[in-house]
C-alpha cells in the first residue's frame, strides 16, 4: 500500500514526458510543414517571375520601345542561378540567349526612324534591305517561342512533382 503513491508519481511523470514529447513532435511537424509551403510560395513567384519577365521584354522589343528590363534580367539571373533546379537554370539561360539573338534581329529589321520637327519619321526602301534581318528575327522569335514554351512546361512539370 506505500507503493500507490510511488506508482502514481511514476506514471503521472511518464504521462508528462509522453506528452511534451507528443506536443513537440507536433509542432515539428506544422514547422516543417509551414517551411514546405513557404518554399513552394517562393518557387511559384520566382517562376511566375520569369515568365513574365520573358513577356515583358517580348512586349518591349516588339512595341519597339526603349529596353528598359537591363536590371531585372540581371537580378532574374542571379536569383536563377542561386535558387533554381539546374534543369530550370540551363532552360532559362537558353531562353535569355535566344530572346538576345531575336530581339538585335528584330531590331535590324525595323526600317529607320528620324526626327523631324519632333515627330518620327519612317523611311522605307525598295527592294529592301532588311530583309535577311526580318528572315531572321522571324525564325529566331520562332525558336525564342519554341523554348519558352520548354521552360514554361519544365516550371509547371518541377511545382507538380515538389508537392
């Protein structure tokens, strides 16, 4: 009868250190949950961000506006190069490398602009001589699509299979 006690205080103690180690586990889990869900948040605004930095730059180019995206490709690269899955990096450099070949063809192929009285004025020619440059910025805009589309697919197919 003078162990009840003893037994008492052994199993109280025991339900207690089963417990804390039970909330512990438990607050383990939501933490490393908490984690994966920010991770994914974050991949999801990189990758958001990538694509529509390619269309923005796109848009520039071919509203033939001042390229004014310099600094957020080179913080895009960085953050690509840092951040990125290698299969994601390589596909994302390959598109910067091909969205630089198209847009100093589609440059060269814009007939040229001057000031006059400050308006622009367009000249065009007969036959015209930019026409190897317009060959070649459609077939490099082709291929610039052609591999957005890879990256655009590479970026749906690496947030399916992070879940």
């Amino acid at each position: 009868m003078n162990y009840v006690p003893v037994i008492t205080s052994v199993l109280a103690g025991l339900f207690a250190m089963l417990t804390a180690y039970y909330a512990w586990s438990l607050k383990k889990r939501d933490e490393l949950r908490s984690e994966k869900i920010i991770e994914r948040a974050e991949k999801i605004a990189l990758y958001t961000d990538i694509y529509a930095l390619f269309e923005t730059g796109m848009h520039e180019v071919l509203g033939n506006k001042q390229f004014t995206l310099h600094s957020e490709f080179s913080k895009m690269n960085a953050k690509v190069e840092l951040l990125a899955p290698k299969n994601i990096s390589d596909s994302y450099f390959s598109c910067c490398g091909k969205f630089e070949e198209w847009s100093k063809h589609h440059v060269k192929s814009l007939p040229p602009k001057q000031e006059f009285n400050g308006m622009a004025i367009t000249t065009f020619q007969s036959p015209d001589p930019r026409e190897k440059y317009r060959k070649l910025a459609e077939e490099s805009y082709n291929l610039l699509l052609s591999e957005i589309e890879a990256l655009k697919n590479e970026l749906r197919l690496h947030l399916e299979t992070d879940n």
